[in-house]
C-alpha cells in the first residue's frame, strides 16, 4: 500500500506541486559560438515520473510554457518559435535522460538565455535553478588555402579553398574565386572548392581570392594569397649610361651602336625573370664554356678605342632558362685640326683684310689724250738727268705744270685704272762727271 500511494502522489497533488520541487539538471552555465557556426549544448536531467507520455521542451527565458512557442522540441507537431525553426533542434529522448541541444547557422539574434522544461501525463516541470546564456560573436574563421611554394609557368595546378570549421549539419556555404589568371572549377563539395589554375609570367605576384558566404546569416569572410610563378628569363634590355647621365639608350634587340673615341661607357643589363637571372656579360657571342668578362649586371668600359670595338653580349640565366641580347659598338674616331689649315684660314682671312684696304685707296683720276707728240730722247734724258723735274706715276703730265688747257676737274664719279711700262736703258757718260746716267721711258696705256 505505500509504494502505491507513492505512485500516486503526484495525482494527488497536481501540477503545481510538482513545480515547486528542484531536480537536477547538467548543462554549462555559457556557451560561446561564432556567428553562422554551429553549437550543440550538453545537457542531462532527471525527473522521476515518467508515467504515461513524456515530451521535454526549450524555451528563451522568459517565455510562458503554457502560450509560448518553444524554440526546440521532441513533441510531434508543436509550434516552434519562427526565428529557430529549422536551426534549434533537441536531441536525445525521455527514457535516456538526454536533453542535449543541437544549434545551427547560429546568428547574433539567437543570443540570449534558455531553460528546459519537461511534461508528462500527470506532470510538468520547468528547470529555472539551471539555465544556460548563449553568447554568438562574429566570425573570426578564414577559409583555408594550402599555398604552393612556387608555380611554374604554363603548369596546371589545382588550389583547395576549405572550410573545416563549418559543421555538415549547416546550410552549405556559398564558394567563389577572383583571380587574374587563367582558372577553371574543379570539383566541389559542401565545404570545399577547387580552382584549377595556369599561371603565366605576366600572373607572377598576382592574388587569387576565395569567398565564402553563408546564405542564413549573410555573412561573408575570404582569404587572399599571392601566386609566386617560376619562368625563365625574359625582356632582357641594355641601358647605355655615359657617367651619371641618364641612360643614352635602352635597347631590347640586338642592336649597333656608334660611340666617340675615348668616351667612357656603363652598360646595364637587366631581364624579367624568378627566380632572379644570374647576368654575365661575354666578348661576342658567348660559346660553350667561353670566359665571362663580368659577372654582374654592369659592364664598365672606361675608355672606349678601337680595341673595344665589336660584339657584347649579355647572357640572363636562371635554373628554368636563359636569354642573350648582343649590342655591337662601332668606333667613331675623332677627327684633329691640322696647323696648317689652320695657318692657312688665318691667311685667307688676312688676304681678305689687305683686299679690302686695297679697293678703298684705288686712284679715281680722268685723264684726256696727249695731241702733242711724245718728247725726243734728248729731251727726256734732260728731265731725268737733271733731276729738276718730276712725273706722277701712271700719267704723262708733270706733277708741277699747270693742267692742260679745256681739262675740267676730275670727277669723283670716275675712276680710271692706268697701267705703266718702264724701260730702262744704259746712258752714255756726260761731261766730265764721270758717271753714268740711265734713261728712262715711260709709257702709259689706258
């Protein structure tokens, strides 16, 4: 008779009897989770009745048990509350005393404090002494992307964009890539993506972008990595330096190049390439095993002479590859001035100079025909030996006898040039004086 009246106690005293009465209840007081991950709370209780049917329940503090929605249930066609339906979901059953609670694609509303309620067929109880806070932060995960070491150039390579972190049981996320290389989908599955990419040089240092989105809480993270692409040399280009003036020319072909005698010349060489091209420079075409003349990207020549004169070729080379680039100097040798011309161009200017003076002191005389006729030898030798007299020189009219009758004034506007003829002839002596006398005629001739 007493374990029935047992039994039947909770009859006897109804629901609000069984309220009032404490059971225990395991669960963690908080539980923290990122935004649009999933959380599942541990929980394990005990209520000792469990006559007829059981259900259990999950309510947000505050709720009314009687009126309002549970946010998750075991009870078959119950309401839930809008905001966790499809996402809180209750685990376990009555008999193993698992009130466990599974969460997903948590989102910053779900935040909060929750309590778990059971009821049965002749009782209900609410654990109120024991609840939990639920505390949702943002999302701090990054989608993983193993990152290659190196890409070699025109290679295939397939790049993984995952997120591990993300439970199966969640709304699958959404996956996109951005890349400036030549891509293609690969497969894909619920947490994972592949990008199946072939770089090229012009691809070297460039990114590619996995995004991910979570379509229920429209949160979106990404990750960016840097692709490092392999090649081999390429662009190989000579710059020409005269001291430190900026380069005289760049040249990308195999070029000739004229240079003054004796200038001093840098040549630079550089080339496109990773890893980094080892430069070295050769004496014309570089042959198997041919000696280097440097082994840096600079060539100096400090004097170029005839002996500098040829071919120079710049070999880039790195484990991939090689490229060459020839430049072919040509020797212009500088022309000195000779002395002599020069003496000669001083006197060409002097001759010029005495030219000049002679044309501005040109007699300007006029002059008219003699009508007398030319005096006789005796007379002429009178005038010369005598010495009393004197003539000008390219006319027959003495320097001290008056002009001749009718001639008018010399005009300056004419000028007349008179070429003179001397002839000279031995004189007999004269008298006694003992010496000899030459006579002299003079002739004019317009």
């Amino acid at each position: 008779m007493c374990l029935l009246q047992l039994l039947l106690l909770p009859v006897l005293w109804g629901a609000p009897l069984a309220r009032v009465l404490s059971y225990p209840l395991e669960l963690p007081e908080t539980v923290t989770v990122q935004e649009s991950l999933c959380v599942l709370v541990p929980c394990r209780f005990s209520y000792p009745w469990s006559l007829g049917t059981s259900y259990m329940f999950w309510f947000q503090k505050g709720a009314d048990t009687a009126h309002d929605p549970p946010v998750a249930t075991n009870k078959p066609e119950q309401k839930l509350h809008e905001r966790t339906r499809g996402r809180f979901f209750l685990l376990g059953d009555f008999r193993t005393k698992n009130c466990s609670l599974s969460i997903r694609d948590v989102s910053m509303g779900d935040s909060g404090t929750y309590f778990f309620h059971v009821e049965t067929s002749f009782s209900e109880h609410s654990y109120l002494d024991k609840m939990f806070s639920l505390k949702v932060t943002a999302l701090i995960h990054k989608p993983h992307i193993p990152i290659p070491e190196t890409l070699e150039s025109g290679c295939p390579r397939n790049l993984t964009c995952s997120v591990p972190w993300v439970c199966e049981q969640g709304t699958p996320p959404i996956f996109s890539w951005t890349s400036a290389a030549l891509t293609s989908l690969g497969p894909k599955t619920l947490l994972s993506s592949v990008l199946t990419l072939t770089p090229w040089p012009q691809d070297h240092s460039t990114t590619v972008t996995c995004q991910v989105m979570f379509p229920t809480t429209g949160v979106i993270v990404e990750r960016t990595i840097q692709l490092n692409v392999t090649y081999a040399p390429q662009n190989v280009a000579i710059s020409i330096f005269q001291g430190n003036r900026p380069a005289l020319e760049t040249l990308q072909n195999a070029s000739s190049l004229p240079i003054l005698e004796g200038q001093a010349l840098q040549l630079l060489c550089v080339a496109d390439s990773n890893p980094p091209a080892q430069l070295t420079w050769f004496r014309g075409s570089p042959a198997l095993n041919a000696t280097a003349i440097s082994s840096t990207a600079i060539l100096e020549l400090p004097g170029v002479g005839t002996a500098e004169e040829g071919e120079f070729t710049c070999r880039a080379q790195n484990p991939l590859g090689s490229q060459y680039l020839s430049l072919s100097l040509s020797v212009v040798c500088q022309s000195q001035p000779r002395a002599g011309w020069v003496l000669g161009a001083v006197g060409g200017a002097g001759f010029m100079v005495l030219l000049s003076l002679s044309l501005c002191l040109v007699f300007r005389v006029k002059t008219r025909r003699e009508t007398q006729p030319v005096q006789s030898m005796d007379d002429r030798s009178q005038v010369v030996g005598s010495g009393s007299r004197e003539y000008q020189f390219g006319t027959d009219t003495p320097a001290d006898s008056p002009a001749p009758a009718g001639a008018g004034p010399i005009s300056q506007d004419e000028c007349q040039l008179h070429y003179a003829f001397l002839r000279f002839h031995k004189l007999k002596p004269q008298g006694r004086e003992g010496m000899d006398t030459e006579y002299s005629e003079i002739r004019t001739h317009k």
